[in-house]
C-alpha cells in the first residue's frame, strides 16, 4: 500500500490506522463491536467506509436480481405446470430439454451470445453498461435486460424442473381426482388446487435462487460492466481490500438469513397447514 521506500514510522501509523497492530481475537473482537454499531470498516482504496460502498454498489445488483427471478419465474413456472399435465409426450420432453440446456450453459456464455446478436449484429440494446433508474425507466431497462436474460434463464430452468415435479406429485393426489370428477374447469383445478399445494418446494427455489443472486452475479457483472455487489468483491479480493471482503460476506450472510425468513413466512400465507398453532 505504501510503496517500497516506506518507513517503520509510516508502517506502523498504517498498521494502527488499520487496527492491526493488536492481536488477531482483538481484531475480531473490536470489529464486531463496528457491526453491532453499523460500522464494518474503512476501504484504503476506495476511501470511504465500507457500508457506503457496498450502499453504492448493491442497487445495481438488486434491480438486476429482481429483473432475473422475474424473467425467470414468468416463464418457468407456466411451463413447468405445462409439462407436468403432458407427461411424457413431446411436450414435455421439449420443455425438460430447454430447462435442462439452461441449467447447463454458463451464464457468461449466455450472455456473450446475447451480446453478439442483440447489440453488435442487430444493435438494439447496449452492449454492456449501467444506468440507474433516475435516468428514465426505459433507459434502465435497456441496460439491464440482457444481464437478466442472461441469469433469469438460468433460475428459471431450475424454477421449471421444481415446478413440474412437485406438480406431477400433486396431480395424483385424491382430492385433484375429485375436483375433476366434479366437473371443475382445468384452470382451476390447476391455478387454484393443484399449484397452490406444490408451491411450498417451488418457492423455496425461488427464494434460495434470489438469494444466491443477491450474493453477486460476479461473472455477469463482469460480463456486462454492471457496478454491483459481484464486481465489487472481485476488485477488493484483487485489491487485498479485507475490510470490504468482510462487509460484504457478513452483508451475503445477512441477505440470505432474511429471504429465508419471509420465505417461511410466505409458507404460511400459501399452506394454513403450517402456520402455528394458538396456545
């Protein structure tokens, strides 16, 4: 940090500015005391605490995690109902097949490709770039659309396989027999009886998916030039800036123990099976 011709004078203010010229469990100690206050620490580098940077950086990440698990749920979700009410013929092979080349092709190859046909061959979206919400909504789209693809294809295949097997284990229960035999409409029995009982396994894919991308898309980010929580990580691991490393692991952690709990909310919203019961 300092360069070669650095003094013992200038070593040691660094160490003290750093907080580590003290042993390693005091280190851990006094940073945790930061985080209970909100403070995770100072970026050298960057210069400026590392909650302010990670603010600056994650809204990218956000609206594109968001834009992702929508594409992705849109189309998994009406697909994988479709192939579960056509087991075993064409169509649902067809469907399995794109579901399982989404699961199977990189997301940066995705969305290398995208790249190639929608803004070099074609030229109807950026190549790469981001540009906040204040700067008008299409604006923003059209710099995030291709990123989103890119992921939201990925989750949705996962979102399709989830959707079709837990449909296909509900579709053989009595009570969807009976709805049948009643003469309720196919949509119904769909939409209403079958999907609502599968969605307990399907959202927790949903969830854990969303999470995951909050988490940093790091190579699409990469890809696409996108300044969000993703990059941030691979320029301070490159940087050896610890003090953003940390703040942004513990903010992954935080992010992934809170999707977790409104999903397990959310179950008792879909399913009054699991909710607790009064004392």
């Amino acid at each position: 940090m300092l360069g070669p011709e650095a003094t013992q004078e200038d070593l040691a203010n660094l160490r003290e500015q750093l907080g580590i010229n003290v042993p390693v469990y005091l280190q851990f100690i006094n940073w945790s005391l930061g985080v209970l206050h909100g403070d995770l620490g100072y970026s050298i580098f960057m210069d400026m605490p590392v909650t302010q940077a990670i603010g600056d950086y994650i809204t990218p990440t956000i609206s594109l995690s968001i834009m992702a698990e929508v594409i992705g749920v849109l189309f998994a979700i009406p697909l994988g109902i479709a192939a579960a009410r056509r087991r075993g013929t064409w169509m649902d092979q067809s469907f399995m097949m794109i579901a399982l080349l989404g699961i199977s092709i990189p997301s940066f190859w995705m969305g290398l490709a995208f790249i190639l046909l929608f803004a070099v061959q074609l030229g109807w979206l950026p190549a790469a770039g981001y540009q906040p919400l204040s700067k008008g909504l299409l604006t923003h789209l059209s710099y995030m659309i291709l990123p989103a693809l890119s992921l939201g294809i990925m989750q949705g295949a996962l979102i399709a396989r989830m959707t079709r097997s837990s449909m296909l284990e509900v579709l053989g229960e009595n009570y969807i027999r009976t709805a049948e035999a009643k003469g309720l409409k196919q949509r119904i029995v769909i939409y209403k009886h079958a999907l609502r009982n599968a969605f307990i396994p399907i959202l927790t894919v949903i969830g854990l998916s969303f999470a995951t991308l909050i988490g940093g898309a790091v190579v699409t980010e990469m890809v696409f030039n996108i300044p969000g929580i993703g990059k941030l990580v691979i320029n301070s691991v490159l940087r050896r800036d610890y003090a953003v490393i940390q703040g942004t692991v513990l903010m992954v952690a935080c992010a992934y123990v809170l999707i977790n709990l409104i999903v397990d909310l959310l179950y008792a919203v879909i399913d009054p099976r699991v909710r607790f019961e009064k004392k």
